[in-house]
C-alpha cells in the first residue's frame, strides 16, 4: 500500500506540481472573449474590467496581442464587461450571465474611434451560442427554477425538461433526500455525480442527493452531460452542480406558503376498478410549506463596508408539514380465546364469507418425557402445558378489531406518516481585496418519518406499542478562496464536509413496550450479549392466506448510523500566449458506519408456523405459539458493524487552446487512483474460487428411513440417532452441516486483513488515464454557428458503499444457527432450547453469501462522445442538433457461481421421500446435489460481482432555447435515442447457466425511443397599456403562464415471477397452474425459464387498452412437457399414471428479457401566477399550479406475470392487463411576496 501512495504522489507532482489535498469539485468557470476595432483587427494591450452587477466585484485583465480575453475561476453571476484604449471610445458589455462550469463567451467587443471618455453600451445575447468548448451541458436557470413546475420543490425534476434525461417520476414529494434522475444521456444515474456549490452532495453514495438546497436558496442548476473537460470528474455519468444564491449590494429576500390537500385533486385512476362498486374516500394528502430567505450587505454605516462591495450574506429557512397518507392494513392477530388456550371457536380460512372452523392435532409429546398429551379436550390447550412466556408473548398483539374478512384477517389500521422537514442556509461572500475572494456556505436539514409505516419500522400494526420517527441529519460546510495572483495566473481552493446522519427515535415508553420485561418475560437466549435492551424476540406464523403479524426488528435496531465525507481541492489556471492552462488535484474521503448490524435475528428468532414434519406440531401456528413449541428457532452469533470507506484521488492537466481565432481545441488528460474501498476494522469477507479445496467440505446430513419413519444420517459415524438427546436426527437436518461444520475459517473464504491479500477484497488497480478531447469552430466568426464535438474517457472511481460493506453479513463473521423442533418451555427437557445439549446440537445450513468480490476489479469506465452544431436564429433563440452517444465498459454485474444446472435435480431424487407428486419435495437438497456435482459444496448461493457488462446509448438530441427575455421564455427538446445493456444500477443481476447475451442484453431499464418536453414562461401583455385605470391595473396586470408538457415513450416491460421484475426475471413454478401440486418444477436446476414466442407481442394501436395492452396470445411455455410415470426412468412408484411434466433437459427457450414496450406518458403541468405590486421593489404572487392538468389517465404499470396450465396456456386473467395509473390531476396553490 505503501508503495501505491509513493506512486500516486510521484504522479500528481510530476503532473500539476502542487500539494496534495482532499477533493471537491468546482462551480466555477471562464469568461472568454475578443476586442476588435472596427476592421475587425485585434486590438492589443486593451485594458478589460469584469464587474459583478450584483456585488460590485472588480476583476482586471489586458487583451492578447491577438485580441483574446480570459477570466478564469468566475464564480456564476451577472457581469458587465468593460474595454479601454487609447484612441478608442470605451465599450461596455451588459448582462452577461455566468452559469457555474461554464465557459462564457463575452463574445467579440468591437470598439469604435472616438474619445477614451465616451462609453458605448450593449447588451449580451440572453441565448448565447458555445464557441468555447465541445462539452454537452445544458441549464436550468434561475428563472427557470423560480417559475417553473415541481409539485415537491425538487429541483432534480426539472431536469426532465433537458435533452437526453430519462425521469419518469414528478419527483419527490417534499424536500429531503433526492434521486438522480434514471439516466442522463445514457449514463445510468448511480453514475451521476451531484454537487452543491461544486462540493460533494452525495454523503451515502452515488446517485442520492443526501443535502439538497431548497427552491428558493438554488440560483441555477448546471448538468454536464457528456464529453466533458478533463477538470470535471468524480463520476462516469452526469456531473450536476447546484448553485446556491448569495446576497449582493441591495436587501433582497422572500417569503412564502405552498399548500396541497386532497380535497383540490382530482380521485387517483384506477385501471382496474370495478365501476359497479361504491368509490373509496380519497386518502389523505397534506403537503404544507412554509419558508423565508434574505440576502444582502454587512456593513456598518461610516464604519464598515461602507460602499457595500466586500461582504454578504444570503440566508433560508424552510419547514414543511406534511403528512403522508397510508392504505388500511390488515393483519391477523390471536383472539382473547385463543391467547387462553381455547381454539374451539378459531377458523383457518373463510369460506363464502363463513369462517371454516380449524381442527387441531394433539401431537401427544407434552410432559417431560413427551409422552403426554398436549390437548384436554378437543381443540382446548391443557392449561398444565401452557408456557406462560409465549402465552405472554401473546400480548404484545392487539386484539381483533373487525369480523375475520375473506383472507382471514380480524384486525385493521390506518395510520398516517407525520413528515416533518426543517432547512436552514447560510452563506457568506468576501471580497477581501482585489486579488482574494472566498465565500462559505453553511446548511443544516432535518427531516423525521414518524408512524407505524416509517422507513425502519417493522411493526407497522402495532398501534397499542407506538409509533417511530426515522429521522435523517445532514449538516455541512464547504468554502472557496480564489486568489488572483495576477490577471493571468489564479488558484483556486475548495473545501468541503458533510455529516450525514439516520436515527430511529425511540420514545421511552414505546421502547418498554418491546422489552422482555414489560410482559414478565422471563425467555433468555444463546447469546444475550447481542441484545442489551432485553428485546422481546421476533416471531413468525406464516398462517396461510392470511397477513399474521409478526414481530421483526431492523438488523440495526436501535438504527443509529452516520456517513461522513471530507473533500478538498486545489486548481491552478495559467494564461499563456493563445493558451488557457489548468492543472489540478482532487480528492475526498467518505466513511459510512451503520452500528449493531448484520442480522436481525439479534434477539432469537421463533417459527411457529405449522409444519407436518414438526412431531411437536398441532395444525396451528398460535396453538404451536401458546404450548411454546416451534418449528425452528434462529439466533445470530454476533453483530458487526458496517464500516466502509471510501477514497478518491484525481488529478488532471489541461489546455484550452485558441488554435485559429475561430477554432478552440479543449487537450486534456485526466487521472485517477484506482484506489478500492477498504473496512476500517477488516469486517468483510469474501469468496475466493481459486482458495477452495473441496475435500475440506464439511459434511453434511444424509437422508434415511428408519421404521418407514424419513430421517437424517451422520455420514461421519454412519449414525441416524444424535448421541447428545438419544433421538433421531430429523428429517429437517437433510441437507445441513453435521456440527461443528465449518472450522473458525471457511474454506474458500478470506477475511479483510489476511496477510497477502488486499484489504479491500481487491486489488489497487494502479493510475487509470483518461484522455479528453473537445473542439468548437465558430465557423462565421460572427459567434452565430457553431460546430461542436468532443470525445472523453470518464471513470466510476466511486461506489455505492454497499459493495463492499454488505460483505460483513458474510461468514464466518456471522452465522445464523438453528434449532429445529425444540419448546421454550423448560418443562419439555428432551426439547428446552436453551438446554446445553441441544445448543450443542444446533446445525447450520451451508452459508451463502450476500455478494463476494472478483479480486481483479476495474472500475466502470464510460467512453463519451459528442458532434453538433447550434444556431442561432434569431429572437435570443438558439436551435442546437447534436448525435450524443456513450460506451460503458466494465460496470459490475453478479451472479450465482454455485448455481444448480439445468435438469440436475431431476437426476437427483431422494428416493426416501414417499412422496407420490414429481415437486420439489421429491429432490436431493439443493446442498447434497451440490456435494455431488460441485462446483462449491458446503456452500449455498454464492452471488459473484465481476466488472464484465457493458451498455451502450445512441441519440440525436435536438434543443430550442430562448432565456427569458421580451417577457417571455421557453424551450423544447427532442430525444431520439436507443439504450442497451445487460443488467440495472451499478451491480445487477445476470444469468448464471445461461448466456447473459442472449437471456439479458437487451432495451434498458432506461431506454426510451422518444422524448419530448416542452417549457414555457409567458408574461401577459398588460391590459393598462390600452384601458390605464386602477381597475384594470390591479385585475388584468400581472399575469404569468407557465407550463411543462412532456410526450415520452414507454419503458421495457420485463418478465414478473412475482418476486423479481428487471432483466433477469425468469419464470418458476409461481408461474404454473398443474392439477397435481403447486411446487413444480419443470427445469430442475438453472435459472429458471421463459415462454417461447409464437406471435407478435405488439397490438396495433386500435387493439391496445388497459384490459389488453399486449397481445397475451404471443407466449406457449417453452417446449412440449414430457410426462413423467411413476416407476419408469428411475422414477419412484406412486399411485396413478402420468402425475407431471418437465422439460427435457436444456430447453428453456431463447426469449430475451424484453416482452414489450410500455405506457409511455402524455402529461401537461401548467400553473397561473398573479402578480401584486404591492409597493416600489415589493411584488405579491398568488400561484394555482395543476400537475397533470386536464387529469388524462396516463398508464403506468402493466402485469407481466403469466400463468400456464400443463397444455402450455396462458391462463392468467390479470396478463396484460394495466395495473396502476400516474396520479391523478394535482393541485398546488402558494402565496408569495418577494422584495
């Protein structure tokens, strides 16, 4: 490691001859531009003041020999520009808007003959045309933010109005933590990198905006899309840089309320609805925000500041009080009968609207010697047997509330989530003398999820213990100090921290009732040391047809996690000759801690679920409960701590260089560490293939029969009885580890820390090169047209923390023993879980794994290009065309390395199991075929992450651009584009037997064919030009429209198994109807199947609705079934003949993951301002915004889950069919007053 730290920094010294620094990125950019006299010749030596019209600020530069201009690291604002010399009337440039990371072109100043003293005065192009660079970026100014649309002021859903950004959503809902959108110009958003004020606001991971700025503290949000220069990085995909508003020579602030209920929206459509059934109340949906900011001077009148140009200060509070609405949930819970032992009146399902009474089995095993029988009369516990802790337990529930409905369920909850959020902004600009400036900017943001549905709450009917608040807490700080050493020489300095905190608020009367002792419970565990508050255990029923609640915790509960993140840079820009100079170095540091973690199994967990082969077992899950006998019993052996850190280091060089005074060439390289993650006490492990050695393989209990009776077999001693009870094993031990099972290190497994291997579980990957090219011919020279391109090679150096920090649940860190069978009654001695004999007994199954690492893991590296041309044409409209295009390489993807082949288990049968039914109860255990065939016996799934998938984005991106100006704006863009890869977000899922280029590749997630979106602010010509009088002043002045109109096509719909819905969706037997069982399985092995084709899936557009968006006729299951006859092929005998199918071995059909496409969306938002002149500089605003404004019924989700009888027919009614609709028309009415 040492060596790897040498060469990082011999490289960046040798690169940028600077110090090293910890990262941030930076927000701000040049200013270029050209003085000519009136021939149109250079004018040298000219003398050129930048001024910042809303501070004051002075910046001094003097023209080249050849004309050429360049302010560089200009913080975004508004600047005037002004030329002096001799012989030449002075010429002033206005309003030239500085977005952040932009290079602005002043354009060309031709100065006329005259006196020095006599001043020419023009304004800049509101919509200038980019002659001074050949990066994709695109900008939502601060008109823009201010006026138009977001429901829940999230200033990320505007960006769905930019060419090349794939956003479905209307965003969040209120502020607090953000999503990138789904893709930006083909890059996947977990590859975005998002900053505020250029510093890191991705605190958790990439694509999560953890400290986002409220609306009316953002002054501009800047998106650099693709080809960018070599200064940007920390991110393969969109860099998205907020910038925060400052305060200027002039008080300027706002106050304001924004309001939606649900009494002004319109009722949600349901596609699905019954119209002959009554309609629903609408649910509740209150969304209330309250904010106020002020920005302007320090100064001390005649003492300090006095001309009000050296320091400011802008200053936001926001609050929100909001309340989001929550379905009814139903559960079952015991009855007041039942939680006595008495069972005479429960039912096990509902029938026709009539409970079906149960019938419970004595299982005859109470008493100390299990010889006595459990029940006094028929369904009726023997008082003497029940175990008073889990008849104690009992409690914890709520009694039923309602009549058992058709599931069975008898107790209902309706509980609203309060939500809370509070945001306050502080920054400060010092312009400490004509060479030095800084501004710092301080945010705090809290935000609660109080209710039994909050984020980290599993106990979400549990109105009689309380509710929870899942609170989040993100302070941060960061900075910038640019020192202007000389007009052509600045370095600029950026720092950054951010803290980012999730608690779970636990009132201390909540917290007693979920204590053990509050109860009388007197229940202990294998490990007490794992739970300090005495937590009752968690517990579950599984009662069929039902929602039986159960208790569960979080693993982290009492969840008290924090993220930190540290950045700093430095950057140096020279202006030499023709050329513009920049060399720099970045770098950050993250730490992400989630305390107490791992498995939520910390405080024991018991199934009382009723189980056939359980000999303890009475039919029902609340009997099991009240006699305290379970199915198994799981308690993990430790708790950890989740503890990855993350490090980036970048450093680049870089010319932008005037080649032709048409021509400028952007030449730079970028570089980056290719540094991995590391745990910060080596709690990680993982799977190495090349340290297995099978004949270390534990072994592993063998199915038996002993007295026609199916038990398990210790291989080791040949033995069916287990030595330490006198009982046989049972059969529920076929399968699992014969104890102790794995040494202290599993073979195969390496630990964080094992001498010769990485740390991290991965290898340095050594200094990673990324070259970055641009040009922009300004091919009249009039600053008019503009031809475009650029080609850059961007690298992912950060990862979400997860990769390597979900290695800690991995053995031998942890493990989850189990008890099979036992009694929490210390009455029952043969079975008592706590018994030393029977600790001594407990067994594992062969660990999976929650991921393992590829030792060898190149970060994902996305190749950008770019070639347009812009235009303008004319009413400050500029019309830019460009074909926009990516290729990602290297992005990681998983899959299961242990996976069972296709067609093994049908060779494997347990031939113990009397079974009569071909399912899956008549195969090996998948860990005994395993320890037939391989590869990894003594292990179950083993999801394996190599950087191996690639993607690909082709576009022709067209944008109309007109900055507010002649009392109007607007815009519109057109994506044509088409986006391919194997797997979603950063670590997907592929297929394992199959080939992922057949079964995965395909559309993306993100890929939509077209898109159009539309935006417009119009002022409405004044009524008092014509009829000027008070009436009509104050009633027809003023007015505003704005609206957002987007046209896009559908997503990809994947395959449904109902479990798993993206790419890799295969079927399983979730996806049969067979007469003879329910637990088919007709590949036996592999990842699964999908139908074949045998028609067109597309409906032509008159056929197409929302009981039949695709034609459902176009699948057949993938081949003819080959019936299978008991006592033929090796074949166990049974009653009867044919009693199921399977496929012959390896057919499993070619279809790909893409049945079609879905809905698309067709949506306008418009809104209506009216404007108060309430006095000179102070304007009151009342605004009626409307989301989906004429309430079009826009589908959204259609079912994808098919259903095959044994004939190879599609049986499923709901195939096909539309399930769930975009929201409904959305109102939001707001009162503003701004001066």
């Amino acid at each position: 490691m040492k060596k790897q730290y040498t060469c990082i920094l011999a490289a960046i010294l040798a690169a940028c001859f600077l110090a090293i620094n910890f990262a941030a990125a930076q927000s701000s950019g040049d200013i270029i531009g050209r003085v000519l006299d009136p021939k149109g010749q250079a004018v040298p030596k000219a003398e050129i003041t930048l001024t910042n019209q809303q501070t004051g600020e002075i910046r001094l530069a003097t023209s080249e020999s050849s004309g050429e201009f360049v302010f560089v690291s200009v913080q975004p604002g508004t600047y005037s520009v002004l030329a002096k010399a001799p012989g030449f009337k002075e010429l002033e440039k206005r309003n030239l808007v500085m977005s952040g990371l932009e290079r602005l072109s002043a354009g060309d100043l031709r100065m006329e003959m005259g006196a020095v003293k006599e001043t020419v005065t023009v304004e800049a192009d509101a919509s200038p045309v980019q002659i001074n660079g050949g990066e994709r970026s695109a900008l939502l100014d601060s008109t823009q933010v201010e006026n138009l649309m977001s429901r829940g002021r999230d200033m990320l859903a505007l960006l769905t109005i930019l060419p090349g950004v794939v956003n479905d959503s209307e965003g969040s809902d209120a502020l607090g933590e953000l999503r990138a959108p789904s893709s930006v110009s083909g890059t996947r958003g977990v590859f975005s990198a998002m900053n505020m004020d250029g510093i890191s606001g991705t605190t958790v991971d990439g694509g999560r905006l953890s400290t986002p700025l409220n609306m009316d503290a953002i002054s501009e949000v800047k998106v650099l899309q693709n080809s960018y220069q070599a200064e940007y990085g920390k991110g393969s995909g969109a860099i998205i840089n907020v910038v925060s508003k400052s305060g200027g020579r002039n008080f300027h602030g706002a106050a304001y309320s924004y309001l939606r209920n649900e009494m002004f929206n319109a009722r949600k459509p349901d596609p699905q609805r019954d119209p002959t059934v009554a309609l629903l109340p609408k649910n509740k949906y209150r969304y209330n925000t309250y904010g106020y900011n002020l920005g302007g001077p320090i100064y001390v009148p005649g003492h300090f500041n006095t001309s009000k140009d050296k320091l400011f200060f802008f200053f936001s509070q926001e609050l929100l009080k909001n309340i989001q609405p929550n379905d009814v949930k139903k559960f079952r819970v015991p009855t007041l009968a039942e939680r006595n032992g008495d069972f005479t009146q429960s039912y096990s399902s509902v029938k026709n609207g009539v409970p079906v009474l149960l019938k419970l089995t004595d299982p005859k095993t109470c008493g100390p010697a299990q010889t006595l029988a459990c029940l006094s009369a028929s369904n009726v516990v023997n008082p003497v047997f029940i175990d008073p802790n889990t008849q104690k337990l009992m409690n914890i529930f709520p009694l039923p509330n309602m009549a058992p409905n058709a599931r069975g369920d008898n107790f209902q909850i309706q509980d609203p989530n309060d939500r809370p959020v509070t945001q306050e902004i502080l920054r400060l600009d010092w312009n400490v003398s004509s060479k030095l400036k800084a501004y710092i900017r301080g945010m705090n943001m809290s935000t609660h999820d109080n209710g039994l549905n909050s984020t980290t709450d599993k106990f979400t009917w549990a109105g009689n213990i309380g509710r929870m608040d899942y609170a989040t807490f993100a302070p941060n700080v960061g900075g910038t100090v640019t020192w202007i050493i000389n007009p052509s020489l600045v370095n600029e300095f950026i720092m950054g921290w951010a803290d980012w905190r999730e608690k779970q608020i636990v009132a201390p009367d909540v917290l007693t009732k979920l204590q053990k002792a509050n109860y009388g419970v007197t229940l202990s565990q294998i490990n007490p040391s794992l739970n300090p508050l005495g937590l009752i255990p968690t517990m579950g029923f599984n009662i069929s047809g039902t929602d039986a609640a159960t208790s569960s915790y979080d693993s982290r509960f009492p969840l008290n996690d924090n993220a930190y993140s540290y950045s700093l840079s430095d950057n140096i820009s020279k202006i030499y000759g023709q050329h513009l100079f920049k060399f720099g170095v970045q770098a950050e540091r993250v730490i992400y801690y989630q305390y107490h973690t791992g498995s939520g199994n910390f405080a024991g967990n018991f199934d009382f679920r009723s189980d056939s082969n359980n000999p303890n077992n009475t039919g029902w899950a609340y009997a099991n409960m009240i006699l305290g006998n379970f199915n198994t019993y799981t308690e993990a052996t430790a708790r950890t701590t989740y503890e990855p850190i993350t490090r980036i280091m970048e450093w680049y060089a870089q010319d932008t260089w005037k080649a032709m005074p048409r021509l400028t060439l952007d030449l730079g390289v970028r570089f980056t560490a290719g540094l991995p993650q590391v745990p910060k006490h080596h709690l990680a492990s993982t799977f190495v293939p090349a340290f297995y050695q099978r004949s270390l393989a534990p072994a592993l209990f063998q199915p038996a029969t002993v007295s026609g009776k199916r038990v398990a077999k210790n291989p080791i001693t040949g033995s069916t009885t287990n030595p330490l009870t006198g009982k046989a094993y049972p059969a529920s031990f076929i399968g699992l580890m014969v104890p102790p099972g794995y040494g202290p290190t599993p073979d195969g497994v390496v630990v964080s820390g094992t001498p010769g291997y990485p740390n991290g579980l991965i290898d340095y990957q050594g200094i990673i090169v990324q070259p970055r090219l641009g040009f922009a011919w300004d091919i009249f020279g009039d600053g008019k047209t503009a031809l475009r391109g650029g080609f850059g090679q961007n690298v992912q150096p950060r990862y979400n923390s997860g990769f390597l920090g979900d290695l800690d649940n991995n053995p031998p860190i942890i493990y989850n023993p189990q008890q099979f069978y036992g009694s929490t009654n210390p009455a029952n001695t043969a079975t008592y879980y706590l018994d030393p004999t029977i600790i001594n007994s407990d067994v594992k199954g062969p660990s999976g794994f929650s991921r393992s690492l590829g030792r060898h893991s190149p970060p994902a590296r996305v190749y950008n290009m770019n070639f347009g041309i812009q235009r303008s044409i004319g009413f400050g409209t500029v019309v830019d065309v460009a074909y926009v295009g990516s290729l990602a390489r290297h992005i990681a993807e998983q899959h299961d390395i242990n996976q069972i082949p296709y067609g093994v288990r049908f060779t494997n049968l347990d031939t113990t199991n009397n079974n009569t039914n071909l399912n899956r109860a008549n195969f090996l255990p998948d860990a005994l075929i395993r320890e037939k065939i391989g590869p990894y016996d003594g292990f179950g799934s083993i999801p394996f992450l190599t950087w191996d998938q690639n993607a690909s984005y082709q576009s022709l991106q067209t944008q109309v651009t007109h900055r507010f100006s002649r009392g109007m704006q607007f815009g519109g863009t057109w994506t044509w584009s088409k986006a391919l890869d194997y797997a979603d977000g950063d670590k997907g899922t592929v297929a394992a037997n199959l080939s992922p280029k057949i079964y995965n590749y395909g559309l993306a997630s993100y890929d939509r064919r077209h898109s159009v979106a539309i935006n417009f602010l119009v002022s409405v010509p004044k009524a008092s030009r014509r009829w000027n009088n008070g009436f009509v002043k104050n009633a027809l002045d003023g007015w505003q429209v704005a609206g957002i109109t987007r046209f896009v096509a559908g997503a990809p719909l994947y395959w449904d198994n109902g479990s798993n819905h993206t790419k890799n969706s295969f079927l399983d037997n979730s996806n049969l109807s067979f007469p003879t069982n329910s637990n088919t399985d007709i590949v036996g092995g592999g990842d699964g199947w999908r139908p074949m084709w045998i028609g067109n899936p597309v409906l032509p557009r008159d056929e197409r609705n929302r009981s039949r968006y695709f034609n459902t006729g176009a699948f057949t299951l993938p081949a003819v079934l080959v019936p299978v006859v008991p006592g033929t092929n090796g074949y166990p005998k049974g009653a009867g003949g044919p009693i199921d199918m399977r496929l012959p071995a390896g057919i499993v059909s070619t279809t790909g993951p893409v049945i079609a496409i879905g809905p698309g969306i067709e949506n306008f938002n418009l809104s209506l301002f009216k404007n108060f002149a309430v006095r000179e500089h102070m304007n009151l605003q009342f605004r009626a915004e409307a989301y989906n404004a004429f309430n079009h019924m826009q589908l959204s989700a259609v079912d994808t889950q098919p259903v095959f009888d044994q004939f190879g027919k599609q049986v499923s009614d709901s195939f096909g069919q539309a399930t769930s609709a975009r929201d409904a028309r959305v109102m939001q009415f707001a009162l503003r007053v701004t001066f």
